[in-house]
C-alpha cells in the first residue's frame, strides 16, 4: 500500500538492545521482512555471548548496528540512535522507538509511524491497555503511579508512561538527544521535557503483550522507580523546603510575639514568613525544579503576583480559623494549634498555585 510504502521509507526504527535473545532476532526480522529502510540498532554492551545477534545485521544492508563497548543505559543508546539519524539520515521525517522483546507487534510498529507522519509535528506515543489480564502486576502499579504522578505535578495526562513504542518526528531529533537521562529515567524526562518545549503527543492505541513464561526485562523494578520518582521527587523539594522554612518561621514569631501582636498576629507572622520562604521558593523552583530559562525579572513578577494573592487568601482563611478556633475554645489558642491550621491552608492551596507556577510563573516562550 501506498501509505505503508511513505512509513518504510521515510521513518527509521530504532532498537537498542542489551543480551538479546532469539525474539530480538525475529523483531529485527520482521522489520526487514516488512521492508523498512532504515533499522537502526544499538548494542548496548551486550556481552560476548550475544555479539551474534548484532554481527547478524551487519550484513543486511538496510541495518545500522551502533556499538557501546560497555552499558551505558536505554537513555543514552535513544540519544545515540537519534543523533545518528539527525546526522546520517537527515532525509527522514522521523523515528519509532521499539524494544526488541516482542512486546511491540509489527503492525502497531507501522500504525504509530504513519500516525506520526499524519500529524506532522506530535510525538506519537503507543499506549497500552493496562487492563489486560496478562499484564505483569509491577507493570500496573508502575504505571498508575507514574501516570497520578505525571498529572498531579506535571500537569500530563498520559495513558502509559512506561512505553517504549514512540514515534517521533525528526524535527525534535536533535534537541531529544540533549535531554538529560542516561537510563530508564529518560523516557521519563523525555515526556516532561516536551511539556517544556510545547511539543504535543497523541496516544496511539496498541495491543498488549507480555510472554509470561520468557518475560524477561532489564527494569529494575526498586532501582530503575527510584530513577524515576526522583526526577519527580525534585518538584516537589522545593516547596518542602519553603514550607519548612515558613511554618518554623511562623512558629517562632507566633511564639514570641502572638500576645503583643493580639489579633493581628497570625497576619503579621504570615507575612514575614512568606516573605522569606517565597524567595527561597523562587529561586529553587526557577533554576532546580522548573529549570526555566524565562526571563529572571518577568518570572520574578509574574511570581510575586501569585504569591501575594495566595498570601491574601492564606491570610484570610487562617485568621478566619483561628478567630473560630478561639472563638469555640472561649480563649486565644495556642501558637501549635495555630501552625496546625497554617499546615492546612497552605497545603490545600499549594495544589492550586503549583499548575500556575508550572503554567505561567515559569512558562518559557515557544
């Protein structure tokens, strides 16, 4: 067909591998078999053992076989195949990233690649059902967890974050191989990074597939989440610090200052423990969490906007509790009671100023 013929030639498969085994062959196979141009594989310091299955592409014309004389991780075996093709097959209009243990079925392969020159400039993304009853228990919870934890702080609703069936155009080649993430954790930071550079993605349904008897993966479930989750792990440091930095500080003038300050205190507390948290917040989240190379003074406005907003809100609602709170007890409350209530304030309004923080604070221009 016609629509097929522009996918084999015009797109690129890539397939890195560690110690492959007979599926990695018949994945390769079938791709030459169904006539693709352009099969660029990666060993990625596959031992002795399995040189083999490499050595066996060599000869086929269509197959680039790149070589890491050691392991350096599925991240960087991507970014080398992508800098590959930017360089050596500049005539491409893109890739689909596949695995070579079977999981990714031919005409999936060919559905995302056409999908992708369909749209033209998104990321395709093959996604999984995850309701099948064959898919390994650790691959579900994996992936709920990482998929509450891509919208809760990203903003990102995605189906499957696990998948390594992508199909991207050659556009996004170059700046894709920049992307931090030498291991599992790139895939990770690819998706977060096209949030950053404004690049969509759609989702492409594709069938489940695991062998149970041979599901083998180089995934460590302990070691590679860690990888994962601490990418995350960084959005969230920020405010955990601020927020400590605020509530001692809140603390420590309620405690001193509360009764001269009467009324007015839990306001003046906030206000001089905001001031000095949201600076330390600022600077964090533009150069640690969101990396942002917006423009420092407009980040810097556009910051303190939102905060004294959110200030007047906090303010209001905390003062708002504590006079009920005192007014309940028949007496002012203590300096405790008073941070516990700040505690919650603060932590239900952080969930409405992260997204806008993530948004417009440090939204960089396209």
């Amino acid at each position: 067909m016609k629509q097929n013929d522009s996918c084999f030639e015009s797109v690129a498969v890539v397939l890195p591998s560690l110690n492959p085994d007979h599926r990695f062959k018949a994945v390769a196979g079938g791709l030459i078999e169904a006539g693709f141009r352009h099969i660029v594989v990666v060993d990625d310091g596959s031992d002795e053992a399995h040189k083999h299955w490499f050595d066996e592409l060599r000869s086929v014309p269509v197959c680039h076989v790149l070589v890491h004389e050691v392991n350096k991780g599925k991240g960087r075996a991507l970014k080398d195949a992508f800098s590959y093709v930017h360089e050596k097959l500049p005539q491409l209009r893109g890739v689909v990233t596949i695995d070579g243990d079977g999981q990714h079925l031919l005409g999936d392969i060919i559905a995302c690649g056409e999908r992708m020159l369909a749209e033209g400039d998104k990321v395709v993304m093959g996604c999984r059902d995850f309701s099948h009853p064959d898919v390994p228990p650790r691959s579900v919870a994996g992936n709920r967890f990482t998929a509450a934890m891509f919208r809760l702080c990203y903003g990102i609703r995605i189906t499957d974050t696990q998948t390594g069936l992508r199909a991207i155009p050659s556009q996004y080649l170059e700046r894709f191989a920049e992307i931090e993430g030498e291991r599992f954790e790139y895939e990770t930071n690819m998706l977060l990074q096209m949030k950053r550079m404004g690049i969509a993605f759609v989702e492409q349904p594709i069938e489940t597939v695991y062998d149970k008897e041979e599901y083998s993966s180089h995934y460590n479930a302990l070691r590679d989440s860690w990888r994962i989750f601490k990418v995350m792990a960084k959005f969230l440091l920020s405010s955990g610090a601020a927020f400590l930095i605020d509530t001692a500080i809140f603390y420590a003038l309620m405690k001193v200052f509360g009764l001269r300050w009467g009324a007015f205190a839990p306001t003046i507390a906030l206000v001089i423990a905001r001031v000095i948290s949201s600076f330390v917040n600022f600077n964090m989240n533009k150069n640690l969490v969101f990396r942002s190379k917006a423009d420092y003074k407009r980040a810097m406005l556009r910051y303190y906007i939102l905060c004294v907003v959110q200030l007047a809100v906090n303010a209001a609602l905390t003062n708002g509790l504590v006079a009920l709170a005192g007014k309940a007890a028949g007496h002012p409350i203590s300096a405790g009671l008073a941070t516990l209530i700040q505690i919650v304030v603060m932590t239900a309004l952080f969930f409405i100023s992260y997204p806008i923080q993530r948004e417009w604070v440090f939204a960089e221009k396209k």
